[in-house]
C-alpha cells in the first residue's frame, strides 16, 4: 500500500492536542503518611488520535515515579513526563491514565499550567510534517509519495527537492513563483508565515520582488522522481503558464492533466472528477504500487 502526505495550505500538520481537544485531571488512588499513588487522566476530546504525546504541568509535590510512562524532567516544580511504548497513541474519545507515586502526602494539592502536545505538534513547530510521516507504525516508508494543491503544492515541490526519500510528486495548481499571487487578499496568518519564512520584521508589507524571491519553478528542478502536474484551465488564481512552467523544468518521469472545465482546485464540482481521479490513480498505480 501506498502513502500520500497530503500539503493543502502553509499549515498542513493537523493536531489533536490543543487545549480544547483534550481534557487533564488528577485523581488519587491512595494514600497514606508515608506517601500516595495517584492517577493523571488524559482524555482524547478530539476526533484525531494524540500521537508521541507529552504532557507537562507545575505541582509542588514530588513525583518519585511514574508506573506506566516516562518522566522525562523536573526543573524546580516543572515535570515533564511522555508516552512509553504500551501508550503511544490516545485515540479520538479516550482516555489514558497515568500512575504516578510520591513519598509525601498530596491532600488538597493539585498540578497546573498543564500543557499537552504531540509529534503534530512539535513538528508543526519545525515545518517537518515529512518526518512525522515516516514515524508512523502503519506506513510503508519505501512507497512514499506527495501530493499538494494550491499553496500546499509549492511547499510538497519544495519537500520533494529536500526529502530523497520521497517517490512521487502530484503537484495540483501550484505556482512558479510566490508572486503569481501578488496583490490577492491574504488572510493575516498567510501573511505572518510568509514574512517569517521570507525573514521580514512582521510590521514591514512584502513587496512584488520578495514574493518572486521564491521560486519553486527553480525548485523543482531538483525534483527527479516522477511529477504529476494537475491545472485548471479556468485557474482564476494561479495562471495556467505556472503549470506549463512547472511541467518544463521537471527533469524526472513527468505527467500533466489540464483539467478543462476547473477553476482553482474545484475539480470535485465539475465534470472533470472521474477523469482527475482515473488520472491520479493511475499515476500512483504505475510508479507506486509496483
């Protein structure tokens, strides 16, 4: 089987572990003078597993061992403590509960400041969604591909020319430059990622020169392995000559579907679906499952 990272925007990483998607509480199991074991909950609000989780929180007390995870630090009243290999995962809507001991009383205390993450999360952090890919239990890391439209197919260009691991390429309306979209509203974040990544002070307007800065026509280049190049020739966004320009400076095995009747990724609504998707199956069939 094959496998796809999919890359539809500049914040591709998706995460289960935001404040609101989970739920953290401490409970004591027992108790006595000469110490306690108690029980951290973690319950999984969301509908996306916690995946390589790790939880930190402020508590006064001592925590002398953790049974069923692993304590990772305590810096003065800071803990952090992460998954072990029996509870790797917290699926969407359950719970895990962590055992913890201590040689003093807790009484009425409790930890706060809980802070949960995940990979997502620390990843997100570090734009390398491509590694979280390759961690995980259920995917093949030798039939890897990539595949992203619009923003998202410039940043999978970029991936493909910086990953040698990656198989294949689906490019879906992406741009040449940066500066195909120069002068179209942007939504703040948009514009906070580009300047971040451009190394611009975020109070300063990015010119026409510093969109075109970034060139994936250039990265692709260095992309050789095989390219599909997938356009909409009604593209009321990103020009139909980014796709030409694109499919030209390819230099491994390359495809290109114009999709005739497409405006900015919307094949889905069109009558150009069943032939998108014979195209990009038959894509992946023939340079992935081999």
């Amino acid at each position: 089987m094959f496998m796809i990272a999919f890359m539809f925007s500049v914040f591709t990483v998706s995460t289960a572990s935001t404040a609101s998607d989970c739920k953290i509480s401490l409970s004591k199991i027992s108790e006595s003078k000469n110490g306690y074991i108690g029980e951290i909950t973690i319950k999984n609000t969301g509908n996306k597993e916690i995946d390589q989780w790790k939880l930190e929180f402020d508590w006064e007390k001592e925590i002398s061992d953790v049974l069923n995870a692993t304590l990772v630090s305590r810096q003065n009243n800071h803990y952090i403590i992460t998954f072990n290999k029996s509870n790797r995962t917290i699926p969407a809507g359950k719970s895990l509960k962590i055992k913890i001991k201590g040689k003093k009383t807790i009484g009425s205390s409790q930890p706060s400041n809980y802070k949960l993450t995940d990979i997502y999360d620390e990843l997100a952090l570090k734009d390398k969604e491509w590694q979280y890919l390759k961690t995980r239990h259920d995917v093949d890391k030798k039939e890897l591909g990539i595949y992203g439209a619009s923003y998202g197919a410039s940043k999978a260009i970029a991936s493909a020319a910086r990953y040698k691991d990656i198989k294949v390429l689906l490019s879906e309306a992406g741009m040449a430059y940066i500066g195909d979209v120069y002068g179209m509203p942007k939504d703040d974040v948009w514009l906070s990622f580009m300047k971040t990544y451009l190394n611009i002070p975020q109070d300063i307007d990015l010119t026409k020169a510093q969109y075109n800065a970034v060139d994936y026509s250039s990265a692709i280049k260095d992309v050789h392995v095989p390219v599909l190049i997938l356009h909409g020739i009604k593209d009321s966004v990103i020009p139909l000559s980014s796709a030409d320009l694109l499919m030209a400076n390819a230099n491994g095995p390359k495809e290109i579907y114009l999709m005739p009747e497409s405006d900015h990724c919307n094949w889905f609504l069109t009558a150009d679906k069943a032939e998108y998707e014979n195209t990009v199956l038959n894509f992946l069939n023939k340079y992935l499952a081999r």
